[in-house]
C-alpha cells in the first residue's frame, strides 16, 4: 500500500494536472496525461485509472446501439414480488430513453435489440416493449432478433411479437429490407410476419447489411438468412441472434454453469426438432458467406460477457459478441455501442450504464475490463468490401 505522503504527493499532482491549461489543448486532455502517468510512471494497473466517463462520438465515426435482453418487468402477470402496480420495466426504459436522446452526440445509425425482449410472453409486456422501441421508429433504423421468452419455446410460435412488431409498421421505411414469410404451412406465426428480418443502412462509407434471425432458426429459416447474405454479398454483413455464445454443452445444473467449456452452443432451447442449435446454425449458414464479419447475440446472463473470433469458409474473420449483463436492479441497464471508426478500420466498443452514467470496469465473474471495453479490428472486412465494390461480382459469382 502507498505510505500516507507519497499518496498525498501523487493526489497534488494529479490536482495540478487536470487543474493546468494542458486541457485547453483538443489533441491532449489532462485526465489521459494523470492516467498515462500513473501507467508508466508508477507501475499501477490500467483498471485502477479507468476512466469511468462516456465520450461523445467524434465527427468521422457511426455507432451501433446494441441493447441486450430486457426480461425484467413488474406488475400484472410478471412473477417477480407482489405483482402489484402498473407494469413496468425500469431498466428498459432508461436505456431507450438515453439512447434515442443520444441519437445526434453518439452518432447511432442502428439499434439492435438482442431478443427476450419481453419475459412473460403476454400483452402486458408486449405493450412496454412496443412503447419503449417506438422511441425509435421514424428516428433510427432499428431491428429485434426475437428470443426464446418472445414466442412459444415448443411449437416457435411468435404471433404476440408480430401482433406489436409487425413488418406491415415498417413497410414504408427505406431501411427496411424484408422479412422471411414463415415455416411453410404455419405461416405466418412461426417465423414470419418479422420473425426474421433484415436491414439495410450506409455510413461513413460503408454499405451494411444486418439481418435478424430468431432463436434456434430452422432450416427453412437458414435457408432464407443465405438468400438475404447473398443477395446482399457486396456488403459488409451481421447478423443478430439471441442464442450464440455461451456453455457449449448443455449444463446440468446451475453450478455448472460457468465450468463447462464455453463458446458455440451445441445446445438448444425452442422449435423442437426442427431448431437448430447455434453450432449448427454456424455450420449450416452463417459460415458461408464471405461478407460476414460480425455476429451479435444476448441470452446467457449468467455468462454476461463473451467473445471469440472465428474464420469463416472463405477466410473472412468474423467476432462474434455475445453481451448479456445481469438484470438485478433497476440501474441494471447496461448496454453497448459499436463506434466505429471507418478511417482507423476498428470498431470501439463501449459498454455503458445510462442510469448509472458510467462505463462498466467489471462485473461478478467477468472482472477484466477487456471483457467490456474493447476495440475490434475490421481492416480485413473494409478490404473486402472495397474489393467487392471494385469487381462488382455478379450474383452466384466465385
């Protein structure tokens, strides 16, 4: 521990630094120069430093708003204490409240929501959700990757989602792409109607495609996701779905939970037989496509954070993301945003509490900050875009 003196020696600095004209200068701020020096100088950790403040987005960037699963509610029908009052979903709010508030200082193109947007699959939920999302719509394009508390877990049945989430509410957005009509014979209430869906939007030079993919997609569904991929193959592409990255197997206790392997689920939770697991969906779609270069995904709460890069069949490196943080208190709002800085070819992302206005350093089990501030390089997947725009390749071209 630091003796009583030299901590006070080392508090005036940093008094005097962030006290000076150094912060006059735009290039160098004086809470970088006390962070640098404590790094450098005195050998203290990076996490002791953070900087806990969230920055506004500089002029060249565009930002993703990614807002993880938002199963908390209260009131009629929730199960969570007496039940009592007007529903309600604290955490919900405040995230899509900041977010569309900071539409213009983030520079947010696009907001994703990762799926379990509702946790009791009847309309009291259904009606907060639609309340909160429509913060967005005619403001910011945005998409749902429905999950397994959005539909019925056996049959995949998702008819309250599309009674409140209807394509027929974007069909005269330009960013709108379209949506898979549904599993044959049971159309449109398993996997239609926006069930899947896909998304088209420019920024900072950069074309984008963005499709959507329920939980545990069936074949039909994957088959639809490689038409939409292809169709759009001179873009740069992502797909969201809610069940990604977590245990690999299954675990057989809550205990086990963390202890198993983690990474690609081989596991599965809604459309029976049908369902694919996300290894699967993996082996069978996803993979294929050499836009591909990022894959989003919530779900795991229990896991939180979790990354890992993969190589897709034509060598394209693709992150995949998995973010879910606990839902344990009102502030318990944490999201991310993807700033992404086309002319540096990375992707910063900022995981960020808008009740708390702060970035996250740390979480239960997940306590390095790496896991939740991190910068993703996309020099590879811009490449391939220019590439692609240049050649211009015809559809079915290899």
């Amino acid at each position: 521990m630091l003796g009583g003196n030299k901590m006070l020696g080392r508090l005036i600095l940093i008094g005097w630094l962030l006290a000076t004209g150094i912060s006059a200068r735009a290039e160098f701020s004086p809470r970088d120069a006390v962070q640098d020096y404590l790094v450098t100088k005195w050998g203290l950790d990076q996490q002791s430093v953070f900087d806990e403040r969230l920055t506004d987005a500089p002029e060249d960037t565009f930002t993703i708003g990614v807002i993880p699963d938002t199963q908390r509610y209260f009131g009629p029908g929730s199960g969570r204490g007496d039940e009592s009052g007007e529903p309600r979903n604290p955490a919900f709010d405040s995230r899509t409240r900041w977010l569309a508030d900071n539409l213009d200082s983030q520079r947010i193109v696009f907001v994703t929501h990762m799926g379990d947007i509702v946790d009791r699959n009847h309309h009291h939920q259904w009606k907060i959700a639609r309340e909160n999302m429509d913060r967005f719509h005619g403001r910011v394009p945005y998409g749902i990757a429905i999950g397994n508390h959005d539909m019925v877990n056996r049959t995949g049945d998702s008819s309250l989602f599309q009674e409140y989430f209807g394509a027929e509410r974007y069909a005269d957005k330009s960013w709108y792409g379209g949506t898979y009509a549904g599993r044959p014979g049971h159309a449109p209430a398993v996997s239609g109607n926006n069930a899947n869906s896909f998304q088209l939007f420019s920024a900072g030079g950069l074309d984008l495609v963005i499709v959507h993919v329920e939980c545990n997609a069936p074949d039909d569904v994957l088959a639809w996701t490689d038409s939409v991929l292809e169709a759009h193959r001179d873009r740069m592409a992502i797909i969201a779905t809610h069940m990604y990255l977590g245990p690999i197997p299954r675990p057989n206790s809550r205990a086990e939970w963390l202890r198993v392997p983690q990474g690609r689920m081989q596991w599965k939770k809604v459309h029976g037989e049908r369902g694919n697991s996300p290894q699967e969906m993996w082996d069978k779609s996803f993979r294929k496509h050499p836009n591909l270069f990022l894959v989003l995904a919530g779900d795991q709460s229990g896991v939180i954070a979790l990354r890992q890069e993969s190589r897709g069949k034509h060598g394209n490196l693709v992150y995949e993301v998995m973010q879910d943080y606990p839902r344990d208190a009102d502030d318990s709002d944490w999201l991310r945003l993807f700033r992404f800085h086309p002319e540096q070819e990375q992707i910063e992302v900022r995981t960020y509490s808008p009740a708390q206005d702060r970035l996250c350093r740390g979480m239960r089990h997940v306590m390095d900050i790496d896991d939740h501030q991190f910068t993703l390089d996309i020099g590879p997947a811009i490449a391939g875009f220019r590439e692609r725009q240049a050649r211009r390749e015809p559809l079915g071209a290899r």
